[in-house]
C-alpha cells in the first residue's frame, strides 16, 4: 500500500481501497473516492466539497471489468461511458452512454461515479432502473449486492465502494430517450428508458428526473403487459398515446417531489415525461407508427412545445435517427 | 494561440534537471507541508509537481505550476472544452482531471501534436478555410479533431458533430471548422469524389 501525506492515495486493488477509506476515516479526515472527476473535480474547485484524503481508483484494474456470463453482465465501476458504447452485448446500454455529455465526457466519467453521484436524471441510472439491475459495493463489513433502486434509496454508505452493477442479458428491444439542455454540456432534465424482454413477456419502464432518483411506471408497464400482442412484439398505435397518458398521470402524482431546474418546471417535466415515454414506447414496439399521427397526439399544445417540437425532437429529424446521438436536439453549435 | 503557433514555437520549457538528492528533498519538503509532489508526462516530457493543492485540476497543473499554455483555461466545468488533452490517447477536458491522478499518464497537449503530419494538416486547414478566428478553442479543437481523425479518417458529418459536441466556438459558428475538416479529408484523399457538398454545413 502506498501512503502519503499529500492526501493522494492510489490503490491497486479493492481489497486496498477500502482499507484505505476505512483508515483515513478512523483518521477523521473526509475522504472521497475518485473515478474519473467529471462530477468530483470541479466540485473540489467550486469549493462544494472539502476533502483531505482522495483515493484514486485509476490503477485498481478489477473495477475496469466488463463481464458476461451465461444470463447476466456485469460492468466494473471503473468502466467509462465510452466503454460502454460500443458493447453490442447490451445496445440499451450503449444507446444510453452515448447520449451522455460529450467526447471528453464520455471518456472520462465511470460507471461508478454516475453511482456515486447519483443524479436524479442520470443517464446510466435512469437505463439501469428500467434493466432492474443489481449493484456490488464492498465495505469493511464485506461485499453486498442490492437492487439499484434500494441501493439510491438508502443512505449511501460513507466506507462502501462501488465495485459493480449487474443487470440481466436483454431480452428484445431497448431504447432511452432524454431532453434538456445543450446535451455535451449539462445533464438531462428528464429521461426515460423502455426495455421489453419478449421472453418473459415483461415491459420496464423508468423517468428519470421527475424525483430523486428514477422512477418505475408501474401503472403504465402494467397496461403495456396487457397491450403487447407478445408474438409479434408489437402493440397498436393507439396504445403508443395511452401508455404515455399513463406515465403522465403517474408523474403528476409525484408533483410534490418534483426536482426544480433552471428550464424545467414541474409542468415542464410531467409533459415530457410522457412524452418521452410514449416515444420510447413506440420505439420498441411498433416503429411504423405513423410519425404525424404520434406527433399529434402526442403535443397538443404543450406548454413548451416548442422544445418538444417534432423538428428539434422527434423521430423525423436526424437529431433523433436511432443511429445518431444527439436526440435531444443538441450539435457543436447547440440547438438553444 | 494562433494555429500556426501550436506545433513549432509552443513546445513545453526543456525538463528542468532534477537530480535524486534535489528530488528527496522536494518530496521531504512537500510531505512535510502535506503538499503533493508527483510527475506528469506532459508532451513527452516528464515534469515533477510540486506544492500542488491536492484538488488541483489537471489544467490548473499545466498552466499554473508547469507553464504549459497550450491547454486554455474558459469554464473549468467540463463544458467548453478548450483545455482539451488526450490522456493516453483519449480526448479529455483537463479541468475534470485530477491532477494528482495523470499521474503515470501520458497527457499530451496541442503542443505535443507537432511531430505528427495530421495535426500539422490540421493546424493548416484551420488557418487558410478561415476556422480560427479569436483563436481561443482552437487549441482544443485541434487536439479533439487530431484525435478524431487519426481514429476515423473518414468521419462524415454526424460524427464530426458528435465528436466535437464538447468544444465551443463563440465565433466561427463551427462551419469553417467543418470546412477545415472536410479540407484535410480532401487533402488526404479520404472525402469522396464529390463529397465537396458536404463542405458547407447547414445547420
Ligand atoms: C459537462 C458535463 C456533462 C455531463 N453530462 C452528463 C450527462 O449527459 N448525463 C449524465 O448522466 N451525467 C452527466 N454528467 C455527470 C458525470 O459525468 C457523471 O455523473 C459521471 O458518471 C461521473 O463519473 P466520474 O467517474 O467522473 O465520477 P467522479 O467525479 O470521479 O465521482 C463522482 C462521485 O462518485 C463517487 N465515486 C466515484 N467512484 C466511486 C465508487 N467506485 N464507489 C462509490 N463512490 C464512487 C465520488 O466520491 C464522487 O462523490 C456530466 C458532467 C459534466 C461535467
Ligand atoms: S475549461 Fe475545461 S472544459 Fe471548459
Ligand atoms: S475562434 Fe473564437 S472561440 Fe472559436
């Protein structure tokens, strides 16, 4: 183990870095675990968070990991958005590491991190919520496994480290869609994920930053169970506007725990997270679905409708071709 | 910096000769004030910190303790871009880097580029299409656009979109900058044969 007064620690195994957390904590010094930096650098520089010890998990390979076993993946902490991207093993996944942020982002920022930060919207996190995935911390007392939505739920564990998250091998067709501002620059306002699993004939789907963490549309999965003619995988079109409908009402419900941003007010975000739903849902299931017919029966004169316009968003636009990134509307010159 | 600066004049001040004793003595001292002491390899050279805070952000490293201009200082919150670096080969903004933890890295800045014919291309093209005006991102669009090329020398429109997202210009309006772009693919002869419409970007 490596020591040294300069606060600086760099483990090179887990088993290390929790020795090493536990210590500068018996120490009474505030710790902070270090992934990439995108969230904690700049933090350390706008002076929100004070720390005397850093343990950088640069150099502990094991977190880098990214595993597949007979029915389940399992992706290290140290794992970057990049990473991610281009694993065909799980294209949900990748489609969502690839609208996060930009290049630099990407590159940078870890799966561990978007746990440890734990951003109401977060892209990864909104995805995972929907894939019912598990995630593996190890502390003094051992390692744990828990379901994401507990493990957010919970306080987090000021001597646990993030090792993993776990998720199940897909199933049929994924898709997760956000909306916010300049996409490389801030995280989204609200997002959403739809995974189908066409062998147990299952729909998850989850809206991230409408609370405090991603939310599960249990009403409107439950209706989409029903919906789904399951041998083809496909549902009507009309079922595309009442799943959304649903997601709605469900969103409106959470009103009073609604997250408060610079652009979205609790209007604001109700309105796209079903939206955003009945795309993804569309998107997934029936994707002949009559792009006009969507769009209006999706936006009648929506508050914002102008962000939610099919031309800045929508399945016409190039912005939002499944093969592109920036389904948010946003390009190196911004889209506002 | 201009374009042209970026790949002769602006390399990184010669390493300063530190022998062992100087060293132990530096690190005895930085322990002692719990001041982190580590190496960087910026550019090829490897250069030892000193005195540095511990939360120090890569970028503020580089052009704070170590003189190195090439990497520009704008938002520090991951947004603009223009202190771009790659860290072993990857595109990074060093205002999200722990400086502490390149160390071990390799980082190389625009300065670094030089020896390499594509950002030389790079850096050309940029001046004659009219891509660098105030010429305050160019040192980080030309790292990010080095980067793209040399891993997709045919990038098309979207990914040239996609792969420049994190670097702002407040005053090309990016279309000379895809210019420039495309010019270099011609240049190499990598843009198809009438591929000249593409040049101009509509947005
Ligand atoms: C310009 C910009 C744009 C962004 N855009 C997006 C976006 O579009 N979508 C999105 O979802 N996010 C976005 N982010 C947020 C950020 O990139 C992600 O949250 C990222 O996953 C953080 O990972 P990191 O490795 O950089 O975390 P770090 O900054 O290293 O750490 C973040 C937090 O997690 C803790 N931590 C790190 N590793 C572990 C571990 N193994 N176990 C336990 N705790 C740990 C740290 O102590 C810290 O508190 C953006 C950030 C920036 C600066
Ligand atoms: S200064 Fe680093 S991205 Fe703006
Ligand atoms: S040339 Fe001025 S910011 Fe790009």
């Amino acid at each position: 183990m490596h020591w040294s007064a300069s606060g600086m620690l760099r483990p090179s195994t887990v088993g290390e870095a929790v020795e090493m957390l536990s210590a500068a904590r018996a120490a009474g010094l505030e710790a902070a675990l270090l992934g990439g930096g995108t969230d904690l650098v700049p933090a350390l520089r706008a002076g929100q968070r004070q720390v005397q010890t850093i343990i950088g998990l640069r150099r502990v390979l094991e977190l880098r990991v990214r595993g597949a076993g007979a029915d389940r993946l399992t992706i290290g902490a140290g794992v970057t958005y990049t990473d991610l991207v281009g694993w065909s093993l799980s294209p949900g996944l990748a489609r969502a590491a690839r609208v996060v942020g930009s290049a630099q982002i990407r590159n940078t920022g870890t799966v561990g991190g978007a746990l440890g930060s734990a951003r109401p919207a977060s892209d990864l996190l909104t995805f995972l919520t929907a894939a019912d995935a598990e995630v593996l911390t190890v502390s003094p007392r051992g390692p744990r496994r828990q379901p994401l939505a507990r493990f957010l739920a919970a306080r987090p564990e000021p001597d646990a480290l993030v090792t993993a998250v776990r998720l199940a091998r897909p199933g049929g067709p994924a898709t997760y869609l956000k909306i916010g501002g300049r996409q490389a620059a801030y995280p989204a306002e609200v997002s959403c994920a739809v995974v189908v699993d066409r062998v147990r004939h299952t729909l998850a789907c989850a809206v991230g930053g409408i609370g405090r963490q991603p939310v599960r549309m249990v009403e409107a999965e439950a209706y989409a169970q029903a919906a789904v003619d399951w041998a083809t995988g496909t549902v009507s079109s009309a079922a595309a506007a009442r799943f959304a409908d649903l997601v709605t009402e469900a969103t409106q419900a959470l009103t009073p725990t609604l997250p408060v941003g610079p652009h979205g007010s609790a209007r604001y975000r109700i309105h796209a997270a079903g939206v955003l739903a009945g795309r993804a849902f569309a998107r997934c299931l029936n994707p002949a679905i009559a792009r006009p017919a969507l769009a209006a029966t999706l936006l009648p004169a929506a508050p914002h409708s102008d962000f939610l316009r099919p031309d800045t968003f929508g399945p016409d636009t190039p912005h939002a071709d499944p093969a592109t990134p920036h389904v948010d509307g946003t390009g190196p010159q911004g889209a506002r | 910096m201009s374009g042209s600066e970026a790949g002769s004049n602006a390399g990184p001040e010669p390493p300063r000769p530190l022998g062992a004793e100087a060293e132990a003595e530096a690190e005895a001292a930085a322990e002692a004030g719990g001041l982190a002491l580590y190496r960087l390899n910026v550019d090829g050279f490897l250069r030892t910190v000193s005195g540095a805070w511990l939360g120090d952000s890569l970028l503020t490293v580089l052009r704070d303790r170590l003189g190195v201009t090439a990497v520009k200082d704008a938002c520090e919150q991951g947004r603009c871009g223009a202190c771009s670096v790659l860290i072993d080969g990857r595109l990074a903004a060093s205002c999200t880097v722990l400086a502490a933890d390149a160390d071990g890295t390799r980082v190389v800045t625009v300065a670094g580029l030089g020896a390499s014919g594509l950002a030389r291309a790079i850096q050309a093209r940029f001046l004659s299409e009219g891509a660098v005006q105030c010429g305050f991102c160019t040192p980080g669009f030309v790292v990010a656009v080095t980067e793209l090329l040399t891993r997709r020398p045919d990038a098309d429109d979207q990914e040239i979109r996609e792969a420049l997202a994190g670097n702002l210009c407040r005053c090309t309006g990016y279309g000379r900058i895809v210019a420039a772009i495309r010019a270099v693919q011609q240049e190499r002869g990598i843009l198809p044969i009438g591929g000249e419409d593409d040049v101009e970007w509509h947005p």
